[in-house]
C-alpha cells in the first residue's frame, strides 16, 4: 500500500500522511491549510511508476487512487500509465481503456517476433522480402550449396568454356545477388520453408519501421520494458 504526504502551499500550517482514502479526508478536515501537494512517499514499483506516469495527482484525484487505481495488477497499472503519460489520455477515460494496448515485455525485437509467430510467421506479413536478409541467406549458400564443389563440368553436362564461364559469372556474383538469383527462380521469398525463412527474416528492422510508423511504441515500467504492439490505434 502506497504512503502519502499532503504538503500545504501555507508554509505555517502542518503537513500530514495518510494511506487511505479516510485518513486523507480526517487530517483534511482537521487542518487549517485549503491546498496542498500531494508526494508520494513509498509504494510499490509499481505504484511509484504508476504516480510518475500519471501524477502528481492533487487531493480531489486522491479519492480515484484508491478506489479505482491501486488494486490494480502491475500489468493494468503499466498500460493505464501508457495512456496517460504517453498519449496524453484523461486520466477518466483511460480508467475505461486500459485494458485495449496490446502489450508484450522484452525487446521491441522479441516482441515483434513473438507477433509475427502468432499470425504464422514472416510469410503471412504484406512484404517479407523487404525484411529478408539476402546477403546472409547467399552467404550460406555460397558456403552449403555451391554447384561446383563436387560434380565435374561433365557431371553437369557441361563443356569445358560453358562451365569456366558460369563458374567466373557464379564467382562474380555477391551474396545478395546470388540470394536473389536463387530466389527467383524459386518463386520468390515465401516459397522458403517456414523455419528458413524464420531464420533469416530481420525482426529488428521490421520493429525499426513499426516505431518510425508509430505502430509500436516502447516504455519502461516498473523496471519491465514493455512494447505496444497497437500504439497507433489507441489515443
């Protein structure tokens, strides 16, 4: 349970504490001062970043502290503290909304991972090419899949000129082109496997391009780095 003072602007009337919603209105009413600034004195992690995120909150706001704002999970308190500190959401009408951003902990990274994996992967995204990382998946390539590491020209059926001639346009080729090569004929990115394309889909980028779009946003509370996977809708 959190722990106030209620400091008076009259300098010659006397503070007091409470932690309740009682004992605020008792010591109010016993008091010679009209106004005062309400600290937070101790609390929970959560309740601390909950009152920085929100607060300072005046005395006629102490009364929605405790009944609607301190039984609330560390969870609720984060995504309520989102609203208001960070969309500028009235405090009255993010109390009906908190439960709306859709909200992971962790890395932007990881978070954008784990929502991609839950829509089925980097091949149900509008354009999992623009995140394909081509000059790793060449690289591998080049390095597992090379068409002159073991069959001769003849075994290719091949002519001496015809396969010292693809192999100097093979050689001359970087990763990403020769990825992309590849990929062509294939039929483009998404006729990789699933875990193929998992294993070289850049999830840092596509979270970049999510934060520049304003469609993620990351805050830190209570020590939990949490992402909004829904930013640009809410507000």
């Amino acid at each position: 349970m959190a722990n106030f003072y209620a400091n008076p602007y009259d300098t010659s009337a006397s503070g007091f504490y409470f932690d309740d919603n009682d004992e605020m209105e008792r010591k109010y009413a016993a008091s010679r001062a009209e106004e005062f600034e309400i600290d937070l004195m101790d609390g929970s992690p959560a309740e601390v970043s909950l009152w920085q995120m929100i607060g300072p909150l005046g005395m006629p706001d102490m009364e929605t502290w405790f009944d609607r704002l301190e039984d609330l999970d560390e969870h609720e308190m984060a995504a309520l503290g989102f609203l208001v500190g960070d969309l500028n959401v009235p405090l009255e009408t993010a109390l009906e909304t908190y439960d709306e951003p859709i909200m992971r902990t962790g890395s932007a990274e990881d978070a954008v991972a784990e929502f991609v994996d839950d829509i089925g992967g980097p091949g149900n995204i509008t354009n999992p090419e623009y995140y394909f990382d081509f000059a790793s998946f060449g690289r591998d390539l080049r390095m597992d899949d090379h068409p002159f590491h073991g069959d001769s020209y003849e075994d290719m059926g091949l002519t001496d000129e015809e396969g010292d001639k693809l192999r100097e346009q093979y050689e001359r080729m970087s990763d990403e082109e020769l990825a992309e090569d590849r990929l062509d004929g294939m039929g483009g990115v998404k006729e990789l496997g699933k875990q193929t394309l998992e294993n070289y889909f850049d999830y840092a980028k596509l979270a970049r391009d999510m934060g520049y779009n304003s469609e993620l946003a990351e805050f830190r509370f209570a020590g939990t780095n949490y992402v909004v996977m829904n930013a640009a809708g809410l507000g």
